[in-house]
C-alpha cells in the first residue's frame, strides 16, 4: 500500500465544524488559565521572559576607588536617591560616593565608640539610616550620612532575648524596615522591626536542607507572599525561605555555586544577582534557579573580578560588586 493511500485512510475527509470550534475555544482556555496562573505567580507577562533576557544583561561602566584607598570593601548598597554606601572593612570605616563615583565623604574609623567600627562587613541602606554589620564589635550600628549614631541593634535589652554574643557579617532591610542580621557566631538569622524590637530567629548550624553555614547574604522579597534568600555559603547554595523563616528550597546549589557570597534581590525583573567569591563571577539567576547570566571573570582589569564579595542593584538598575582584592567598586549597566 502506498504512503498516500495510508494517509487517506487516517486522516479524516472532513473535519466538522462544530469540532473544530470546540478544539479552539478549548485551546484559548487554556491559554487564558496559564496566562493567569504565570502571571499570578510571577507578577509577569510570560511572553515578556525570554524577550526581556537580552535587554537586562550587563556590560562594565567604571570603577570606583577611594582616595585615601580601600582595603578590601566587603559590601556595597545604594541609597534611594543613586549615592554609593560601601563598608571598607580593613580601615574600620563606611565609604560614600556620588553615582559618578567621586568621593563624597569617610564615615568613622577605627574603635569600639559611637559610630566607630571594628572590621565593618555589611552594609544596608534605608531610607537616611545606613546599617553596618560591625563584626567585632558584635553589633549593628545604625548611623546617619553624617556618621552619626541612631541606634544599636540588637540593644542591651534585646540581648536577653538574642544572647550576649552576635557576630553580625550581613545585615539588609525590607520594605517595612525589618531589620535582617546573619550571625555567624549560632549560624542563624535575626529578625528586628524598624523599632529595633527582636522579632524571631531562624536557621542552626549544619549542611541539610534549611541548615546554615556562614551567611554572608540577605536579600528580601517582601511582595505579595514575601521570600527571604540566603547566601549559604560554606554550604555553596543559595536558599529560600518564607519571611516567618520556614525553608522552602534550595535555589541554586554546589553544582554551579562554589562560595557565593553578596546577594541582591533585582525587584523590577524578579532575579537575583550572587557574588560566587572563588569562581570571581557574578550571576543573574531566574526564579527557577535558571543561571541565565555570568558577569565578570579573574582579573585586574575593569569588569574584572578578584574575589568580590558584595553585590547592589539600583533603582537606575545599575549592579555595584565589591571587588575585595581589587580594592574597588565595580559599575555595571543594562545593555
């Protein structure tokens, strides 16, 4: 029998209207259900996601470097209004640069006094206040942009409830102005309201699902359901969990990660930017844990990496990676 005469005998002669309008209008159903069920999740047009790949990589800008010198930044965080905050760990000090890059002003030094620091590791910024993880002097300081002490998180007070001892080495700030602490010391999370007030604690010590070691990141999703990412990384992964703290899953583990570190939350296109120290790159990862962009390579040259540590993403969309080694700010756009 014949190719032809096998086909005429399968396919039918005539398909029935009636059919086919049924078959149509099933298939648009469908359509509309995932279109609302992706867009629900995602706050995104699913057709606008592989479009708006392209467009939302980096290139290299400048480079940053401070006057008197960085010894070895550790963090990087943007102010509302494009001013650069980054917290340079070996002078004991917080470094503020305009969005140029020109140096604007130190803030503190060396001791253990008001609005002095001993090795500043982190560095977050709300609204006037700047947040300084101040590892040993086992405290968050709260200080102005003119240096000036606001508070001390947590407070004698709410070490009752923390425990006297807090090696803080990240710290970030949500919508609301919760205050979120990585403490190396129990290798576990501190929540504090925008009072100082302690909240909760999450996390122990290990390398299970949900199980800490060293968290050198927080970033916070604080939309509709609210997620918290967590730089886990000894563990080589990047995790995520509800904003009460509970483990959700593993984003991205130790098949790509080595030790990720600095973490930022990019709001406007859901993804995620990781400083992977060891691998000397910056990745932009999809809320799938899809690693859709590597940013930078081993380097001195500009756009280069060694060993970044912390990364920032601006309300101009600009990322700012703290390259610890090169002693500098690195300034990415989109393409």
């Amino acid at each position: 029998m014949q190719l032809s005469q096998i086909a005429t005998r399968l396919i039918p002669k005539k398909i029935k209207q009636k059919d086919l309008i049924i078959a149509i209008l099933v298939l648009i159903i469908i359509a509309l259900l995932f279109f609302g069920w992706h867009y629900l999740k995602t706050k995104r047009n699913p057709l606008d996601l592989d479009v708006s790949l392209p467009g939302a990589k980096y290139s290299y800008l400048f480079s940053i470097y401070d006057s008197q010198r960085f010894k070895r930044p550790l963090s990087v965080a943007v102010s509302s209004w494009g001013e650069i905050v980054a917290a340079d760990s070996v002078n004991h000090r917080i470094v503020v640069f305009d969005r140029n890059g020109t140096f604007v002003r130190a803030l503190g030094g060396p001791g253990s006094g008001e609005g002095q620091f001993n090795y500043p590791t982190g560095v977050a910024v709300s609204g006037r206040k700047i947040y300084v993880a101040d590892f040993y002097n086992q405290r968050v300081q709260v200080i102005d942009f003119e240096g000036k002490q606001l508070g001390v998180i947590p407070s004698p007070r709410e070490r009752q409830q923390t425990g006297a001892v807090v090696m803080p080495v990240a710290v970030t700030v949500d919508s609301r102005g919760n205050v979120y602490v990585s403490d190396v010391s129990r290798q576990r999370i501190l929540v504090f309201d925008d009072s100082g007030k302690f909240v909760r604690e999450f996390g122990k010590a290990g390398s299970g699902p949900g199980e800490l070691s060293y968290v050198n990141g927080i970033s916070v999703d604080d939309d509709a359901d609210g997620r918290i990412y967590l730089s886990n990384s000894n563990n080589g992964r990047i995790d995520i969990y509800t904003m009460e703290g509970e483990f959700i899953k593993t984003l991205v583990g130790s098949n790509i990660l080595t030790n990720p570190k600095g973490i930022a939350f990019d709001a406007e296109n859901n993804r995620i930017y990781a400083a992977d120290t060891f691998a000397h790159k910056v990745y932009g990862i999809l809320e799938d844990g899809k690693v859709f962009e590597e940013i930078g390579n081993r380097g001195i040259a500009g756009g280069s990496f060694n060993f970044p540590t912390g990364v920032a993403v601006g309300s101009d969309g600009r990322l700012y990676v703290a390259d610890r080694e090169n002693n500098r700010i690195e300034v990415y756009e989109r393409n």
